[in-house]
DNA sequence: ATCCCGAGGG
DNA sequence: CCCTCTGGAT
C-alpha cells in the first residue's frame, strides 16, 4: 500500500537530502560532446551497461559525428560497430532513421521539445528526458531507467512497475528543480550499492528511512 | 539464471 | 498488460 502524497512528498525530501550528501557530483556517466551524441548514447544504453556504450560510442562517434554523417551511414556497418551493445538490429536501424529525420526534419539538430524528440524512431520518454535535462537543462520529466524504478519502489516513492506511471508519481512527489539530479544521483545510488541482486545495505545511508530494512 | 541508464508493437 | 529484440557481465 502505497503512502498518501504528503508522506510520499516527506519520504522524498529524506532521499533527496541523503542522495546530495553521498553523491554530490553525481553526472552523466555517458560520454558525448553534443546533444546529438549524447542523444544516440542514451539510445544505445538500453539493456547495456553505460561502460560498453562508451566502448562503443568511441568508435561510431569518430567515424560518424553528427546526423548528417550518420544518416549517410550503411544500416549494416553501424550493426557492426554497435554489436555488442545488444538488441543491434534495432537500435542500428533506430539511429540511422533518427538521424535522417534529424537531418530532414530540423537541420540536423537535436528538438528540445518533449513531443518532438519522443517522435523519433528508437527514443521513449526515458531516452527523450535524459537528453532534454542533460544536454539542455530542462526538467521536462523524471528519468525512469531500471535503476530508478526499482530504488524509487525499494524506497515507498512508488509501487507501479510500468514506467510512465513511476514518472507520473515521481514528478508529484519530487520538486521539480531536483528531477535532473535526482535521477542521475539514484542511479549511481543503484550502481554502486542498491543493485538488482546483491544490494550492500550494510553500506547503504538511506537505511533510516528505508522501507525495505526488515523485510 | 538474472540483470544492464528501453522502445515498439500486440 | 504482455512480448520481442540482443550481447555482455555476474
């Protein structure tokens, strides 16, 4: 059962204090250099580890830079280079289109609109959210990844599974100016000591207010 | 066997 | 709501 919005709003000041204290400088752990890049990293991050992204994105950045670039691309050779990244066939197909409707549709720039960057082929909201408040400082939503989903369950911010429904409870409970850093600073939270299988709660600092102590 | 900074389609 | 797409890491 799920806290009323109040306790919720409380429960959510606690995280937001201790998430400042332990991780302070919390960023983007995704290497880029221009909103586009960082737009085809967050694509590739799905269901991979942000290390083997940058791996990755290393190689197809140096050959392929920008939309007008990666639009002129051959579907196969960027299947190559993102491989190991997972789910290949469609993010190479993804990115290559993105890329073209980039080029045909704004000039080979990235939109800083939410409905925009959403009506890409191969970028949802979560996608749409890292780059809109990453690249360009607009809070226009909450990041809901794995990470943050599950903390934000672990923690009684939420207990929908379905990730629009996370967001849509997070953006109630979180005051707007801490959605960029709450995301970002909950999921090197999730990385480093709330993990999926062995979280280190013995080295945790949000057990005070952890609903999970004792279960 | 299960999870990793998901999205699209049924 | 469910399923599929995928390789790497643990």
């Amino acid at each position: 059962m799920l806290p009323d919005l109040s306790e919720r709003k409380a429960q959510a000041r606690r995280v937001v204090r201790q998430l400042k204290k332990d991780y302070a400088d919390a960023e983007c752990a995704l290497n880029f250099d221009s909103p586009y890049q960082l737009l085809i990293a967050t694509i590739l991050s799905a269901q991979c580890t942000d290390v083997r992204v940058n791996i990755v994105t290393k190689d197809l950045f140096a050959q392929y830079p920008d939309a007008e670039a990666m639009a002129k691309a051959k579907v196969p050779k960027l299947e190559k280079i993102i491989q190991t990244t997972g789910f290949f066939r469609n993010k190479a197909k993804n990115i290559h289109a993105a890329s073209q409707a980039l080029v045909d549709q704004y000039d080979g720039e990235v939109p800083q609109e939410l409905d925009k960057l959403v009506a890409l082929p191969g970028v949802g909201r979560k996608t749409a959210n890292v780059v809109l408040g990453t690249a360009f400082g607009i809070p226009s939503g909450v990041v809901v990844d794995t990470h943050v989903g599950r903390l934000t369950r672990r923690l009684g911010l939420t207990d929908k599974a379905d990730a629009v429904k996370v967001e849509k409870e997070l953006m109630e409970a979180v005051p707007k100016k801490e959605w960029i850093d709450f995301s970002h600073r909950l999921i090197h939270h999730g990385r480093a000591i709330c993990a999926a299988r062995k979280p280190k709660c013995d080295k945790c600092h949000f057990l005070k207010f952890c609903p999970q102590v004792g279960v």
